[in-house]
C-alpha cells in the first residue's frame, strides 16, 4: 500500500504548520527518498518540526508559495506534492487580497508547475468550510456549496474545482480533501485566531471561569490531528483519483459538551460563564459522513475526542512550562 512513498521525492507546501508536519512524520514511516517542506514559518514552526528537522531525508526550504521562482524549484522535483499552504479563515476575511494571493493565485501556479514537471498525484488540503450551513447532517460529499459565505471557503472550493479541471485537460491526479475541525497538539495558541479550547485550558490554569458566547448548543466535528495525517497518506496511497471526501470524526459535539470533557480531563471543577454572543455564527452545526473515505480510501478515525483533549491538554501544559522556563 505505501510503495508509492518509498523512495520517492515529496513536497508538502506548509509541511512546517500543524497538520503538516504530522503529515511528514506519517510519511516518514514508509521511507521516501526525500521530503521537501516549503514554508515561511507565519503558521509553521520550528517546534512543529522538532522530531524530524535533523532527519537527513527532510529538506526544509524557509519561503512563500507566491514565491513563484522558488515554488518551481520545488516542485521541479517532486514525484507528489501535499497543497497544505494556506491562511486561516478569519484572515482571509481580515485581508482578501492577500487571501487571493496565497489561496487562489499561488494554488494556480502550483497546479500549472506540478503538471509542467509531471507530478503525479496532488493532495489538496480543502475545507467543510465549502458547505457553509450544509443541507443534510452527516454532511456527505454531495452536498452542494452554495451556503458557503466565506471568502476561505470560496477559494478552497475553487482549488477543488481547478484540480478537477486539470485533472480533466491535463490528466493530473488528485484528491481534495474536506476537513472539519481539526485540533490536537501543536495546533496554534497564540494570536488574534485562538482556538477555543486553548482559552478553556488558559482558564483552567489560571483557576478563572471559561466563557461561552452564546447557549452552547452551536456544534462541530472535532477530528484529531494524527488521524487527519492518516487520511492524507491514504489519499496519495490510493489509485483514487479526481474525488473530494470529508475528513472528520463523524460526531457531533456542542461547546457545552467540548467544555464538559475538557473539565473532566483536566480534573476542573470551574463552572462557565455565558456571554451574549457578539458575532453572527452562519453555520450552527458540523457533523461529516466519512463513509465514502472508509470505502474508498480504507480511512477511519481511530482517535476519541477524550483521548484527543487528553494529549493536547498535556501538549500545551508542557509548552506553557516551557515558556515559562525560557522567561
């Protein structure tokens, strides 16, 4: 199943981000020749890939994807490149001609490169964000896009479409993957865009009342990290190509029981305290229909959300320790 990874050259753009380098440890099992991380480290780190960076298979390359001269260089190559390069969501609303550039522009050039220098397969990295406030719920692939109301899930569904399309003039396989809400160890903590559930676990240390905006009830599809990594591996392993599958962990959790578990593994007894909320949240539900992936690709998710709190709140326990230290 994995002879397409051993001894073969592979790109992953953003390979230093949080999804990324679980991606390079999951390929490194299989022995490819050589894996090439291009990243500009806004996102990325060093820390995130501090279990491989020594690895004389690994060539980490300090750049933009809009870097267009260096993208080729990359690719040039490549036997299969990861498209994992991109901004968040909020940033991509904060700042769209940015988004533009890095989302839509730099994907078409990385398309337009990988069928010039004979890629043979893509993964690329797209979003349940494509559904906005889908129509059925588990969400299957089918479900159409016209909800969406976001610029990021706009440019992840015009990827999909532009792979499509290649893959139809230029017979470049692919698959698009959809992930839903996405967290674990070496997720981001800091900044304007943190993530919910490291504010809880700053609450928990610092003994103060974790907020909700709004009732709770809004829910989401958390998916842990590693078994998003497992599913981009299956992806490229595959004979699959020109389809899209959704990448979650097929339950749906509201913020009131996301903050029920992350009190229970931390051994909180902290009671929260709800706020109106102050934003207007289109989507009020998640919840993916991963069976076509089970069928297609052999992908389940293997991780609980239990287990999942468990590791990323020890992950960032110890990260903040170390902060702390280096003060």
């Amino acid at each position: 199943m994995h002879n397409k990874i051993q001894d073969s050259v592979i790109l992953i753009t953003g390979g230093a981000g949080f999804i990324g380098s679980y991606v390079v440890e999951e390929l490194l099992r299989s022995n490819p020749a050589k894996i090439i991380i291009l990243d500009n480290l806004i996102r990325g780190s060093f820390d995130n890939m501090g279990s491989f960076i020594e690895n004389p298979v690994v060539e980490f390359v300090k750049g933009d994807i809009r870097d267009t001269a260096l993208l080729e260089k990359c690719i040039a190559s490549a036997d299969y490149v990861f498209h994992m390069a991109a901004l968040r969501i909020n940033a991509c609303a904060a700042n769209p001609r940015e988004g533009f550039d890095v989302m839509l522009k730099s994907t078409f050039e990385l398309a337009e490169l990988c069928v010039k220098h004979k890629v043979k397969k893509v993964i690329y990295s797209s979003s349940a964000s494509v559904y906005g406030l889908a129509q059925h719920f588990p969400t299957p692939e089918t479900d159409n896009p016209y909800d969406n109301q976001t610029f990021y899930g706009g440019a992840k569904q015009w990827g999909e479409q532009l792979f499509r399309s290649y893959r139809f003039m230029h017979g470049l396989d692919y698959v698009a993957l959809r992930y839903f809400n996405v967290y674990g160890a070496r997720m981001d903590t800091d900044g304007k865009y943190t993530e919910v559930m490291i504010r809880w676990l700053d609450c928990i240390r610092d003994g103060n009342a974790p907020l909700i905006y709004g009732d709770g009830s809004t829910t989401m599809d958390f998916v842990y990290v590693r078994d998003v990594a497992k599913a981009n591996v299956a992806a490229l392993c595959s004979v699959v190509t020109d389809e899209v599958f959704n990448v979650g962990n097929c339950e749906e959790t509201s913020l009131k029981q996301l903050l029920e578990v992350i009190l229970k593994v931390n051994n909180s007894s902290l009671i929260p305290e709800f706020r109106e909320e102050n934003t207007v949240n289109p989507v009020s539900r998640r919840l993916a229909d991963n069976s076509k992936a089970k069928r297609l690709l052999d992908f389940q998710p293997t991780v609980s959300l239990e287990e999942g709190l468990i590791e990323l709140s020890q992950w960032y326990s110890e990260k903040k320790k170390t902060t702390a230290l280096s003060l």
